[in-house]
C-alpha cells in the first residue's frame, strides 16, 4: 500500500504503570505494526529507576522488536500534557485504554479520556478489552453520515480494514424519523411511510456508494462491502448496531467542537462514549 495514504504515522499511546499495562502494549505495539507507525510512549510521571526496569521488561515481551519507539517522560496535568505532546509531536492517532463500568459488559470513556476525546489535534482510537495475543479484526463498522468530514472516515475505514486483515465493512447510514415528515394514522398513511422510508434509504446508500466507487481499488477490492440505513437517534443507533453484529471495531467521525447545548443535550458519539459497544475509532484530519 503506498505510504501517501497511509493515514496513521505515527502514533502516541500515553501509559500508566498498572496492571493492564502489558495487554495495552502489546496491543498498541501490534497496530503500530500493522500501520506500519512509529510509537510515541508518553507517561505523564516522574521518571524512576523502578518504572525503566518494568517497561523495559515488558517492551521486550512484545512481538515486534523492530518497531521504531521513542519514550516520553512528561510531570504535569495529564489531559495537558498528552494534548500538547499530540500537537507539537506531529501525532496521527492518540491511543486510549476505557475502563469496564461495574463489573458487567459495559465500558465508559473517563473525563480525562472524554476531553482529550474532544480536544486532540488528532484521530483517536480507544481500546476497551485490549489482548495480550492478537484477536483478528474480521468486520469493521463506519459511519456513514451525510457530513463533509464522512468520506475521511470511510477512506480511513477502508485503510484499517486492509491493514487489519479484516474480511468485512459495513458502512451505516443513520436516517432521523423527523425526516419521514409523515404522521402514521392509517394504513394509507403508514403506506406513505414506509414509501419515503424506501426513497431516504435509496438516496443514502446511493452518495455512500458513490464516495466508495472514488476510492482506489487497492483499498476496496479484497473487503465485502455492504451499506446499512437505520432509522433512529445519530449515535445510539450505529452503537447498537455494532453490538448487535459483534463489530470489531467502530470509525466514526470526530465529534464537533462542544457548545453550551452540546453539553446539555448529549448527541452523535456521546451516546457511543457512555457505553462503548466495541473499540472506537474517531476520525480527525489533524489540523
């Protein structure tokens, strides 16, 4: 694949020394392999004799000894110092663990993780249950939304599919029930429904698969493409689609930035940031 579409090159992952850490490691140093990335290490800390022996200890557990790594050690406010590293280092993508709520199968975005979500330069890609051996990607969800930034996620969608091996991308397109503009009291009125309903999802999967017909062929022809219109609430729906075919992870675009409303009325990827389905993948042609 030429290196001019490779979007990721090079990637941070700021870590903690706790007990998940060489799970986290050798899952970022794998995508940084398979991005073919340089990894940014960046613990916000002090720098002791004690913290050198663990991570060199579990940096030589990882698979891909050749991989170029640079270590940052930066004291500080964490959420300050990851964004200001990600701007003046030149960062792709920044790399974040999400934790398991309450012991079930959820798992929520931190406030730290949350703002640097909505802050960072760059793209994101959060990771909720990061392995210790590979687990293959084998079906990637993106966001088809009608916006300008959409055909960035699906190109970028399509890179990480290839360079994950996976055999499967669905592209979704979210439909508002607003849009029908027809109140169902009837069965002719229910008839009209469902016959706007059938041109809104014409009209969607004809512009995404025109933004997917633009792409090279290097990028599409080994993956099963298939469009997916749904009618519901931006962010829940393509959340609860992902889950419902076990996706292995989800690209969305990068959420705008926040605003008095956006804070009091949670839209889009804030549905998905509360309750993660898979990991995430946020989209953000870097400024």
């Amino acid at each position: 694949m030429p290196d001019s579409i490779k979007p990721f090159k090079t990637i941070l992952f700021g870590f903690a020394f706790s007990p998940s850490l060489l799970a986290n490691l050798m899952e970022t140093t794998r995508i940084a392999h398979y991005f073919g990335a340089k990894l940014v290490l960046l613990h916000v800390g002090e720098k002791t004799d004690e913290k050198l022996l663990q991570l060199d200890a579990i940096l030589k557990k990882t698979e891909y000894p050749e991989l170029p790594i640079e270590i940052q050690w930066k004291v500080g406010k964490p959420s300050d110092i990851i964004l200001n590293t990600c701007e003046n280092t030149a960062i792709d993508l920044l790399v974040l663990g999400a934790m398991q709520h309450e012991n079930v199968f959820q798992f929520y975005v931190g406030s730290i993780a949350r703002k640097l979500t909505r802050n960072v330069c760059c793209s994101v890609l959060l990771l909720i249950k990061p392995s210790e051996e590979r687990v293959p990607c084998k079906h990637v969800v993106v966001n088809g939304l009608d916006a300008p930034e959409t055909s960035l996620a699906i190109t970028d969608a399509f890179y990480v599919a290839n360079a994950l091996g996976a055999q499967q991308l669905t592209v979704v397109e979210e439909i508002l029930q607003k849009e029908i503009k027809v109140v169902v009291e009837d069965d002719r009125s229910l008839k009209k429904a469902n016959l706007v309903k059938e041109r809104l999802k014409m009209r969607e999967e004809s512009r995404v698969r025109k933004i997917i017909a633009d792409l090279p062929d290097y990028l599409t022809k080994n993956i099963k493409v298939k469009t997916q219109s749904i009618f519901g609430k931006r962010g829940y729906s393509i959340g609860h689609y992902a889950e419902v075919v076990r996706a292995d992870l989800l690209v969305m675009n990068a959420p705008t930035k926040t605003g008095l409303l956006d804070r009091i009325f949670p839209h889009d990827i804030e549905y998905i940031l509360s309750d993660l389905p898979t990991d995430l993948l946020i989209i953000r042609e870097r400024n």
